[in-house]
C-alpha cells in the first residue's frame, strides 16, 4: 500500500465514513490510477474532465455509478489539492426514479414454503417479515432477536442508527427451529467460518435461488423482500411514519414511494371514465359552494318608485 493510499484511507476513516463507502471510495481511485498511469495527486483538470467522460462515454456507467466516482474524487481531490478546488464544475446527477421491485403476498409464501433449507427460510422470512436491509440481516446476532417483546434489533444500521422493528410469530417459530438444528454461537446467521457472519453475496444467493426454486422468472433480491414489506404494510391501513421507523429511513419522502407501488390502494381507486354521468352531476350539487366562499352582491343603486332618486 502506497502511503498516499494510506493516508487517503485515514482521512476517510476521520470523516467517519462507513466501510462500505470507504472501500467504494477507494475502488474509485484505484480505477483512476490505472487509468491516469501514475499518481493522482498530480492530476489536471483536463484530464479529470477526459476521464469523467471516459466513465460516461467509453464505459456507459448507471448515473448512481457514475455519481459515486464523482463523490470519490471529489473527496480524494479536496484531500490531496485543497487549494484548487478542482471538482467544482462537477455536481451530482439527477438520478432516474424506479419504482422498487415488489412480490405478490402469494409470491413471498411460495418462496418461504418451497425452501426446505432451515437456514435459508429464516433468512428470507426474517428479511421480508421485519424488512430489514441486507447488511443489517447479516450482522444480527442471537442477543438482536427478543421473543419476549416481539422485536428485532437492528444496531449500527444505516447512518450508523439504532431501531427496532416487529418479528412475526411464523418467523419466531421458523428461527427456533433454525436454532436447534445449527446452534448459532454468536452470530444469526454464521458463514463458512464457525462464530463469523454470513456474507452479504451469499444471502443474494441464497434469496435468488429460492426465487427461481418458487418457480419466478426473475431474480429476486434480498431488497424486493424488504420493499414487499413496506409496500404490504401500506397496503394493510399502516400509517406512513409507522413504516419509516421500521425501515430506518430519515426521511419521510423516502417512505413515500410505496404508495406508488400499492395495486390495493390503486384498486379502490375508480376511473372517472367509468363513472356514470348522472352520479357525478349529484356529487357536485351535494358539495355546493365551498366553505368559506362570499357571495358577490350586485352593486345596484336604491330606487324608488316613479324613477331613480
């Protein structure tokens, strides 16, 4: 490791970035070295400009993608060349909005039902049962899952955030059997390595295959299980805020994008197209004025009889 790597590194680790962004950040500016071919901190703005294109031209990347080598060098270069401020021309991208992958209440049944692997089917009924996010699955322990008040901890979640949420009874039944026939020492959900966690591709695995075994013709990720979560709780009258402190989300509009996806709350929605006319004219005598409204009078002049006064 060069010392330029390593002070990078450190300096990260001081902005108290998460691991995962600061291996994201540090794959970034390796991918840069190799294409500059010697060190980075005597870049140009030329070439930033060239190899900034080169991620969007040559390569193609997702603008999620390409944001993230933004942020990385963006951050490398306020480390290493304060005094330039070099990346200023460049912002973050608007990204596109997807609506999430949701399954059908039957899809998330059939999956559970068809896994025959113990370990597998609680890991799939704990992730869509309390929805918690992929990392946060793989760093439970046994300590995280209280019986006694129906809840899953979730320590260290994003944003570095303690919260609770709700465990199901089938999911409670479903990981005592897990645990008596694995006996988990410390972590939930142990990898190869007996008392390690489980790896976070091998639970992408894990919930792919058993998509494919419930015979869906797509893969399913661990993700979709949480945005069934959400988007089914909605679906069952849970209010908005309710589900933004299961899901550890900061802000609301976060939430928000499940009531795009809710066919329950679209099904009770009635096209005016099919709307009888006569039933609409009613509905609008019904409402009248609206409340608060003052009707005009006429600006008439006093007149008596026989002529204007």
């Amino acid at each position: 490791m060069t010392p330029l790597r390593a002070r990078f590194i450190a300096h990260l680790e001081l902005k108290g970035y998460a691991a995962k962004t600061l291996r994201n950040y540090l794959q970034c500016i390796i991918q840069f070295t190799r294409w500059l071919k010697r060190s980075p901190d005597t870049l140009t703005k030329g070439e930033l400009h060239r190899y900034l294109l080169y991620l969007k031209r040559g390569r193609k990347l997702a603008v999620r993608t390409l944001n993230i080598h933004i942020y990385s060098l963006k951050c490398f270069c306020e480390f290493v060349l304060p005094e330039t401020d070099i990346m200023a021309p460049y912002r973050r991208l608007k990204e596109p909005k997807y609506n999430p992958d949701v399954l059908s209440r039957e899809e998330i049944r059939m999956i559970i039902d068809t896994e025959q692997n113990l370990k597998y089917k609680a890991i799939i009924a704990l992730i869509y049962s309390s929805g918690v996010r992929l990392a946060e699955c793989a760093a439970l322990t046994i300590h995280d899952i209280d019986s006694n008040r129906m809840v899953v901890r979730v320590r260290g979640g994003k944003g570095a955030k303690d919260r609770q949420s709700i465990l199901s009874q089938r999911t409670l039944d479903i990981l005592r059997d897990y645990w008596k026939q694995f006996r988990p020492r410390n972590a939930l959900f142990e990898g190869n390595i007996p008392g390690k966690p489980i790896h976070t591709r091998s639970i992408q695995e894990i919930v792919a295959i058993a998509g494919y075994k419930a015979g869906l013709r797509r893969r399913i990720a661990p993700h979709a299980l949480r945005h069934s979560f959400a988007t089914h709780l909605l679906e069952d009258g849970v209010s908005l805020q309710v589900i933004q402190r299961l899901l550890g989300h900061e802000r609301l509009d976060t939430t928000n994008i499940y009531t795009h996806v809710s066919t329950d709350m679209l099904a009770n929605v009635k096209s005016p197209l099919d709307t009888p006319v006569e039933k609409s004219r009613r509905k609008c005598k019904k409402r009248g004025r609206p409340k608060g409204s003052v009707r005009r009078k006429k600006n008439r002049k006093s007149t008596k009889k026989g002529g204007r006064k």
